[in-house]
C-alpha cells in the first residue's frame, strides 16, 4: 500500500487526477520547459493519454513506477491575538 498523500509543512505529494489534466499540458506543452528532455513539448491529446494511463497505473499491483503531483501546502498559520 502507498502511503499517500504525504503532506510536509510545505508540500502535499499525491496521486494524479484526471483534473490535473489543466496544469500537466501547461508544462508538458511548453518547448521551454521541455528542451532539455526526452519528450515533448507534447500536444494535449498526448498529454491525456499520459495521464489517463498514470492514473490507471495507480491501481496496478505490484507497482512499477509512481509518478506524484506536488502541491504547494502551506500549513494555516498560528496568530496570537493577545
């Protein structure tokens, strides 16, 4: 069992969705960002079909890879009002 989401005080770790589809294609399509890799910039059929196989990936046993989103966390601040 993976033990996700992992949550620091600063970053929650967690399985993909299909509604990160968004925010995936905004790097994945992007040739800046992409250059210096072994794929992309990719389109946003490629990008969907990725993530749609990620996230049908999760419920693989054993699992062979585990690709993460990363979210920034911030955990709630504490205020003293004395």
């Amino acid at each position: 069992m993976t033990p996700l989401p992992l949550i620091t005080e600063r970053l929650l770790l967690r399985e993909f969705r299909m509604e990160d589809e968004a925010a995936i294609d905004a790097y994945a399509s992007d040739p800046e960002v992409t250059k210096h890799r072994s794929w992309g910039p990719n389109d946003l059929q490629t990008t969907r079909s990725v993530l749609r196989q990620w996230v049908l990936d999760q419920k693989q046993r054993p699992r062979t890879s585990i690709p993460l989103g990363i979210e920034l966390h911030l955990l709630p601040a504490k205020v003293d009002f004395r």
